[in-house]
C-alpha cells in the first residue's frame, strides 16, 4: 500500500533523492520547504515525477503552521532534513538554533497532536549528521559507531547532538521512537551547499574544465546520495520502538586518492583539482555496522560507480547548458 511521507526540506539535496526514491517505489511524497526551489529537482526527476509532488511553502520554525499541516495530511512517516548547514550557522548561531533545533521540536510536538487527537503516530526518521563527532585525534577507536563520545567542534554538530538529546528526550517523556542518521561527506548531483559540497563540485568543475580547490584535506567518508536515500526511506517504512540514531559509513579515502578517482574517470582532472586546508574537524573512521544489522540489505555503491553516475548526470547538464559549480 502507497505510504504517504512528509519531506521537511523536501527541495535540498537529501530531499530531492528522497523523493525520486519514493516515487520509484511508488508512495506519495509530500514537501515542505521554505521556497519551491526546483533546480535540484529539474537534475534528477522528470517533469511528470515533478507534476506528482506536493508542495507547501512553511517554514519549519513556524511552530502553528506546521502542525496545521500535518493536522491536513496526515502523513505515515516524516523525514525531517530542513536545516541550515555548517557555514550559516557558524555565522549566524542565532538563526541556526532557530532553524535547525526549533523545527526539530516543531516536527516531534506535530506528532505529538496527531496522537492527541486521535490519529496515529507518524514514524520520524530525521537527519543528524557525524558532525555530533569531533576530529580524528579525539577518538582512539578503529572504527567509530554509534555510542562513540559526542565532540562537536561546530554550531551545527552541537545543534545536532541537541536534537538527538532531545529525540530521547521525546521518547522517555511521550513514547514517541524515532531514528536519526548521522551521514558525514554525501556527494553526488545535486550537492551544492555546505562544508561537504566541494568534493561533488570538484567535479562539476572538471567538467567545465576550470580549476577548483577544495578547501579541505586528509581523509572523509565518502557516500553517494542515492545510498543515503535508501537508508532514509528503509527507516521512514518501518516501525521503531525507541530513540535510536545509527552512524552512517561510506569509503573512507585520503584526499589524493579521491582525485586520482576522479582523474581515472575524467582524465586530465587532477590538473585542475587541488585541495588546501585543514582536514575537517569530524571523524573519518564513521562505521555503520549496527544500522546495516538494523536493515540488512541496504544499497552499498562503491566510490568509482558513485562518481561515475554523478559525472554521467552533470555531463548530460553541461550539454543541456545547465551546469553549475
């Protein structure tokens, strides 16, 4: 049976793959966002899939309006992606508490009145981030999972570990489960914000034949959006039983390795590629054995075939003269 899922941030990167997931598959999805941007949409669903979406213009820190609208649809699942990413919230902390901490209340008191009132509980899968962790030197483990010690060196990771505190929080008090997950350096078409955009814009770049630099170095774990996708539609179809987050992997590669991968498949790219910096201040080794235990069969797509799809994407834009770095 179609389930009906409600996407906050429904028109982002995470939020367009979603969709085109669940319109595979099927189901209805339902996005709220602050604006109908449709340029990451236009990248990867057909007009006929665009025609099928529902659109609401609510900002998610609108604390009445959003409950007003999952009052009207009623979804089966909410997946909560709406939040500013790691540059905004370092300059304005302000609107980044607003954004990313109060719309995450505003999602679990929605669920809340829908169970007041009589109707049942909407799942919630919502997106945390590995940023709850601190850089490589802080961690002695080989492998960092889901109860590694919380570090975040950022407005953003503390803003994140607030809502996974809080998800517990809802849990304990109201007995409302959930499932957050913590993905690190999601790439692929689409990718165009926040401190992890480079790498996909790196290649984007390429295309075009202009120099780009990362601004980061050392090793990140690397995964394409669409595996990340899986992992958040697998969640919202299933039932929880408590307030549960899982650290999401990925190919875990060194910077030098990541464009000679690229170069591999656009020759000619590590010419124009370069990367400065610091590497970023959140641990590589992210492991995610106990979230693919949790959902076992879950899309695994090695790094070569993931670039290679998205160089196929943004090769077919540049010939359409609609691509961005």
């Amino acid at each position: 049976m179609p389930q009906k899922i409600l996407i906050t941030g429904g028109c982002g990167f995470f939020g367009t793959w979603i969709i085109k997931r669940l319109l595979d598959d099927g189901d209805v999805p339902v996005v709220l966002d602050v604006a109908k941007t449709t340029k990451r949409w236009e990248m990867i669903l057909s007009p006929a899939e665009i025609a099928k979406v529902a659109f609401h213009q609510v900002k998610i820190d609108d604390t009445e309006a959003l409950l007003a609208l999952v009052a009207a649809e009623k979804p089966d699942a909410i997946i909560h992606l709406a939040a500013l990413q790691v540059p905004t919230c370092r300059d304005n902390p302000l609107a980044g508490a607003k954004v990313n901490v109060i719309g995450t209340l505003n999602i679990f008191e929605a669920a809340k009145a829908q169970r007041s009132a009589g109707h049942p509980l909407p799942r919630i899968v919502y997106a945390s981030s590995a940023a709850v962790f601190g850089p490589d030197a802080e961690y002695a483990e080989t492998h960092v999972g889901d109860h590694a010690a919380l570090k975040p060196t950022t407005h953003y990771g503390a803003f994140k570990v607030c809502n996974e505190s809080s998800a517990k929080a809802y849990w304990i008090a109201n007995q409302i489960p959930s499932v957050g997950l913590r993905p690190l350096t999601v790439y692929g078409p689409g990718r165009d914000t926040g401190m992890t955009s480079f790498p996909t814009r790196a290649l984007a770049a390429a295309i075009k034949g202009q120099a780009f630099d990362i601004p980061f170095n050392g090793k990140t774990a690397y995964i394409h959006m669409r595996e990340v996708a899986d992992m958040f539609v697998t969640a919202a179809r299933r039932p929880a039983s408590d307030s549960v987050v899982y650290t999401v992997g990925g190919d875990i590669v060194d910077m030098p390795d990541f464009i000679a991968a690229v170069d591999r498949l656009l020759p000619g790219a590590k010419k124009l590629i370069t990367s400065s910096g610091a590497p970023l201040p959140i641990v590589s080794r992210v492991d995610d054995a106990s979230l693919r235990a949790a959902y076992p069969g879950l899309l695994r797509i090695p790094l070569d075939q993931g670039l290679r799809e998205t160089i196929e994407v943004f090769k077919r834009r540049d010939a359409e003269g609609k691509l961005e770095v």
